[in-house]
C-alpha cells in the first residue's frame, strides 16, 4: 500500500499511520475526504432515537427477540458513526477506521434477524399450512445465516487490523455475499407463501395490516439495497472509486438504513399482532372483523 506513504515518509494508513491533516495530504488516507461531521451527527442521533424507541417498545410489549435485534443493530450504528464522526478530526485514524467499518457492515445484518422473526409471526397468523414448511424455521434457518454473516464481516476487518488488507476485504465481501444470498431467497420465500395464501388464505386482511406489509418491504429492500452497493464498493477493496466516494456512502448506507431501522419501529408485531399472534381487527373469516378497513 505505497499510495498511503507521502514523500516524507509519513503512514496515512494502517497500524502504524502517523498522519494527521496538519501534516499530510486528505488524498493518503483510505477515504480520501474527510468524513461529513453533520451528516455523521445525524445518523448517529437517528439511530440513538430507533434503538431508545425500539428498546422501549420491546420492554413495553414484551417482543424480547425483536427488541434485541433492532436494539443491537442500531447500537452498531451509533458506534459505527461515532467512529466516522473521530474520523472527521483526523481521517488518519487507523484505530477508528476498523471500528466504523466493522460495526457499519455488520449492523444491518441484525435488523434483518428482527423481519426473519416476523415473517414467522405472519405465517402463523395468516395459515401456517399454506407454508411450504414449519414458520419457526423463518428465524431458525435465517438467523443462523446472518450470524455466519456477521461472523465473516467481522473477521474481514479484523483481518484487516493485522494488516491483510485485502484478505480482510475479501472475507467482508463473502459475508455481504451471503447475506445478500439469504435476503433474496427469504423475499422469495415470503412472496411465494402471500402467493399461495392469495389463492387459499381466508384470512381478511386490514388496512392496518397492508400499511404493516407496505413499511416491512420497503425495510428489506433497502437493506437489500444497501448490502449490494458495499459489495460494488468493496469490490474494489479499498482503492475502488466508490469506497472513495461520500455522497453515495451517504445516501445507500445512512439514509437507506436509518429509514429500514424506524420503519421496524412502525412496524413492531405488537401494533400488527395480538397475544395469542393473531391478527388485531380481524377472526381470521373472510368477511369478519373487529376493528380495523377491510380491504
């Protein structure tokens, strides 16, 4: 990695950077820019705001694996940006590099881990036997597979903390990989079953309850979306024209995550489900209902 040694001999980055913005170039640090301090902020007080609220809610409806999920993704957030917001002081942190990067990459996969676990609330809600299998392997046979990708994220920016750069690189890239392989086979899975329940379900669905559906896809395309732009960025490594590029980190991983984590406060199971995990406003008969449009 010469690009990241000035002339003077200074290090931009790696365990022995000892640039600071006084003394070297923006261009030898990994970013190349110094990281938005406002925007930075904001993502970092949005996600404090989803996790309070995601963490009140799961005490308040006792929804404990849903809570520890959103809860635990947006703490990744909030260390994640507080990570880039020392970063905007000096861009040359090495230190401070890893801890954004391990917990930004990572912490998306732990608010997919909450819509696996309510999928299987609306299967059971809905028919169960139109299933192609038993609901509980929505969240036994999914959340194994984001904790293998957690696990690979991880190890990618630790590999990259002992200065295998680019095997850290590519070990993220498998975790993205695989998490973008679960999130799309889990969409199809969840299409496949509205379809079979479309043409058996009995059940009649509330307004309520499309607004719910409405908000929990629009959540897992975006995170969808997000993990496909870190692949295009990282595909590169770290010299890619896209890692070097803010807007784009702003807008497809900030803004795209930040609205999928209050969108999973709006959609929380218990405003959509009751105690016995059925469906508020309907009995579960077409054409009967308690509270709630039928629609």
């Amino acid at each position: 990695m010469a690009h990241y040694t000035t002339p003077s001999g200074l290090v931009g980055f790696g365990k022995g950077a000892n640039c600071t913005l006084d003394l070297c170039s923006i261009e030898y640090s990994v970013f190349e820019y110094v990281p938005s301090l406002p925007a930075n902020a904001i993502f970092l007080a949005l996600f404090a705001i989803s996790g309070f609220v995601h963490l009140y809610q799961g005490i308040r409806y006792k929804q404990w694996f849903y809570m520890w999920a959103a809860v635990l993704g947006c703490l990744a957030e909030v260390i994640g940006y507080a990570g880039r917001i020392e970063l905007h002081k000096n861009p040359f942190n090495f230190n401070y590099f890893l801890i954004q990067i391990i917990c930004l990459t990572i912490a998306p996969a732990f608010l997919s881990a909450a819509i696996y676990f309510t999928l299987a609330k609306i299967v059971n809600a809905l028919g169960p036997e139109l299933s192609r299998f038993d609901p509980k392997w929505y969240y036994w046979g999914f959340i194994p597979c984001d904790v293998v990708s957690i696990a690979l994220q991880g190890a990618g920016g630790g590999l990259s903390s002992n200065g295998a750069g680019n095997t850290g690189v590519d070990v993220s890239l498998a975790g993205l990989a695989f998490q973008v392989f679960t999130l799309c086979v889990f969409i199809m899975l969840g299409a496949d079953y509205m379809v079979r329940w479309k043409s058996n379900g009995t059940t009649v669905l509330t307004a309520r309850f499309k607004l719910f559906a409405i908000f929990l896809s629009v959540a897992i395309i975006f995170i969808l979306a997000r993990c496909a732009y870190r692949i295009d960025e990282l595909s590169d490594g770290y010299n890619g024209k896209i890692f070097h590029d803010q807007i784009s980190f702003i807008i497809l991983e900030g803004v795209l995550i930040s609205i999928a984590a209050f969108l999973l406060n709006l959609t929380h199971p218990a405003y959509t489900f009751d105690a016995q995990g059925k469906l508020i406003g309907t009995r579960g008969e077409k054409g009967t209902t308690r509270m709630g449009s039928v629609v």
